[in-house]
C-alpha cells in the first residue's frame, strides 16, 4: 500500500478532517498503512455549524492531531454569489456541497504545501462525487493523492470496529441516522433510511426550515448591483452576513426544501435532501430581475449558458477553462442586473412579487392598452405582421394536405380502372 505514497525523509501528510467516523480512522491508516510519519488534520470552515468545528478540535486533540483550521468563509460565499448571477441548480439543487469542494480542496492543498507535506488526503468513498472535486483541484500539485477510505475498500462497518478496536475517539452520535453536509449555501441529509426513494422523511430531518405556512405573510426587498445581491431591505451587508439573514428568515418560512433523485458523476441515481432557504431566495430573486433588464434573445441564451456553468459547478470543475468563457458571457449581461425585487414569502415559497430597475426592457406606453401609437409605430402597423405571422405552418399543411388528396384521388382511379 506504499506505492501511492512518498515516503522521503519524515513524510507528512495533510488531511481533510472533520473529526467524523472516515476522517477519524483515516489517520492511524495513514501512518499504519501508507507509512507516512505525521498526519495533519485541516479543517476549512465554509460556514459549518460552530459543533463541527468543536467536533473536529476534540477528535483532533483526542488523536495527537495537529488541527489547522483555515477561514474560507467569504471565498466560499464570494462563489455562491457567482453561482446566483448564473441562476446555477444542478437538477434542482443549488449545488452547496459542489461549490464548497474546491473551495476547501484549494485552502488544505495551501497549507499542505506551507507545511512541506508530501501527500494529500481525504476521507471520501468511491462511490460519491466529492473524491473528483477534491482531486480535480489536488493533482494540479505534485503531492501525492490518497484516499484511503476509497483505496483500502472501507465500510462504515469496518470503520466501526477498527475505531473500537484502535479506541479512537469516535461518538457516532454527532450525525444521528443521517449523513451530513452543512455549509453557508445548504445542508444536505442523505443516507439510511432516506436512501429509500419512497420513504417520505419525517420532519426531523429539517433544521434550516420551519414546516412551512406557520408563519405570517412577508415580504422583503432584496437589491442586487450587476447580478450582486447587496442589500435587503435597503440595508446593505457583506456576503456571508448577507446568506446568513436570508437562511435564517426563509428558513423562519419554510423556504427551500429540496427532496429529490440526484444523477451523481459516477451515474449513480441517489435520494437527496437539501436545505437552501437562502440560496432559493436569491435564486428567485436573481432570475426575476433579470426577466426584466435581459432582452428575450439574451435570456434564451443565458438558459443555456446557466445550464453548463451548473454542470461544471456540479462536477467541481469550476476552474475549467470552459466556466471562464461562460463567465464572459454571463458577466456582461450582468452588468444591466441592477435593481430591485420584492420577495414575498409564503406557503414555503420565495416568490418574487415585485420588481424595478434603471435597466428596465419594459416602456409602460409601448405595452399599455391605452396609447395608440409609439415611437411612430401604430397598433393598425400591426395588420401586416399578423397576416404573415403563421404563414408557412398554413401553407405547409395546405400542401399536404392536397398531397394526400390527390394520392387518395389516384388510388381510386387506378382500382376503376382495373375493373373494366
Ligand atoms: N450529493 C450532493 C453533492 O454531490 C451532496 C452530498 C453531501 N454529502 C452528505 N454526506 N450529505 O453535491
């Protein structure tokens, strides 16, 4: 099991910790197994509940561990803000846990490089898609890339006894039943039960979300510079703080539950459960004001530009010199996002209700029912377009429809013929 690794002179490898069940048995392995002398655990915060991260200092502290834990907080929510000028959601789903992964992949590959590590490792398994977002951005470096969890073929019930065997400090209890992927932009729950597609979750699951339709009607107004949320209710906040307000009063509402069959990398189809209050407010938000400032050329295209930015957030490829080019595209049309929306909450939705901007594709005399004529074009102007408008679909259907007469006309004449 040494050939993956590099074993020079007092070899240290960095780890990506979380003080869990795979990340905990991971580091004896380490040592054990791919005969690295010191393990380092870092820990990057993207806004993870705060007993994670006391999870993860006592895990580390119970191990010997040394414990980095590096701030990512703003980067992190610096991409989720380009996700919403990109209207991005991966067959529903606001791609959380896939924007977070470079993001960390890219803050322990710094420290392992400041640290003089020669390996670079995580916990995840072989069947999920984090292993290729961590190592997409990790093979850029000259680190060797372990994945023990994935390479020794571990099961969670392995990893169970090797930790009782081994008394590693694991509680298994943090988690409960399910498995767990917090972040500023969504919390995921997958695992045992909900595995089942069929299985309706109990509302346990949800700690982002109220049961929605509890709570009174409201509404807020969010307004966004050149696609840029920066302010709600006219008060402007950072990014983070920003994300934050938002999950906690959509979330107050019930908003952004997302239960749904997920097509992973590998082409597994999985169960998912998100919590996204925040990013469905904006999300919503973002696409309303753009229904307004875009032209409708620009916004057909933008669909499909939306959809590949998605697909290589999704795949952590965010990096791709492909995202680059779209980013292009999407920062000019966002140069004109510029405005405000109002956002009611209700029934569990973030819907927008209301929206203004300088920008504005919209002339009030054009589309009004009570001005004859604009810009010296009047409503009888539109005789001509409506006489062509449908033109060759009638004229297309009158061909074959005669075709098929005339066809008719000569099967008849041929049988009478014959009878003579
Ligand atoms: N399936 C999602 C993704 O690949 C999220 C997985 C989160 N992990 C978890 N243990 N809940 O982006």
């Amino acid at each position: 099991m040494t050939d993956q690794s590099d074993t020079t002179d007092q070899s240290k490898v960095a780890l990506a910790f979380s003080g869990g069940l795979d990340t905990t048995v991971c580091v004896p392995l380490l040592e054990e197994e791919y005969d690295y002398d010191e393990v380092i655990g870092v820990t990057v915060d993207v806004g993870q509940p705060a007993e994670e991260f006391d999870e993860a200092e006592e895990t580390a502290e119970a191990l010997g561990l040394d414990h980095y834990v590096v701030d990512a907080k703003d980067a992190f929510a610096d991409q989720c803000l380009d996700a919403v000028k990109a209207n991005a959601t991966y067959q529903g789903y606001p791609l959380g846990t896939a924007l977070a992964r470079p993001v960390i992949a890219e803050a322990i590959l710094e420290v392992a490089e400041d640290e003089g590590c020669t390996g670079i490792a995580h916990g995840c398994t072989g069947k999920g898609n984090d292993q290729l977002r961590f190592e997409a951005v990790w093979r850029d470096s000259d680190l060797a890339v372990i994945a023990p969890v994935r390479e020794l073929g571990l099961t969670r019930e392995w990893e169970m006894e090797y930790a009782a065997e081994k008394d590693l400090p694991v509680e298994g209890g943090n988690e409960g039943d399910w498995s767990i992927d917090t972040n500023l932009w969504s919390r995921s729950v997958e695992g045992d039960d909900l595995e089942d597609p069929g299985y309706v979750p109990p509302e346990d699951i949800y700690e982002w979300t109220e049961t929605p339709g509890q709570k009174e009607i409201e509404t807020i107004e969010i307004t966004f510079e050149e696609g840029k949320p920066v302010a709600i209710d006219g008060e402007e906040m950072p990014s983070v703080q920003l994300i934050e307000y938002l999950n906690d009063l959509a979330g107050s509402h019930g908003v952004g539950r997302t239960d749904m069959m997920e097509d992973r990398m590998l082409g597994l189809k999985v169960r998912e459960n998100y919590e996204h209050p925040a990013a469905t407010t904006l999300l919503n938000a973002h696409e309303a004001l753009e229904g307004l400032v875009l032209t409708e050329e620009e916004r057909a295209f933008k669909k499909q530009v939306d959809q590949q930015w998605a697909e290589k957030a999704y795949e952590g490829l965010i990096s791709a010199p492909l995202v680059d080019a779209l980013d292009g595209f999407v920062d000019t049309t966002q140069k004109k996002v510029t405005g405000t929306v109002t956002v009611k909450f209700e029934g569990g939705q973030a819907r927008p209700v209301g929206r203004e901007s300088d920008y504005a594709v919209y002339s009030e005399s054009a589309a009004s029912f009570n001005t004859e004529s604009v810009d010296g074009i009047a409503q009888s102007d539109a005789t001509g377009v409506a006489k062509y408008h449908g033109f060759q679909s009638r004229l297309a259907n009158k061909v074959a429809a005669d075709a098929e007469a005339k066809k008719a006309e000569l099967l008849t004449d041929g049988s009478g013929e014959s009878e003579e």
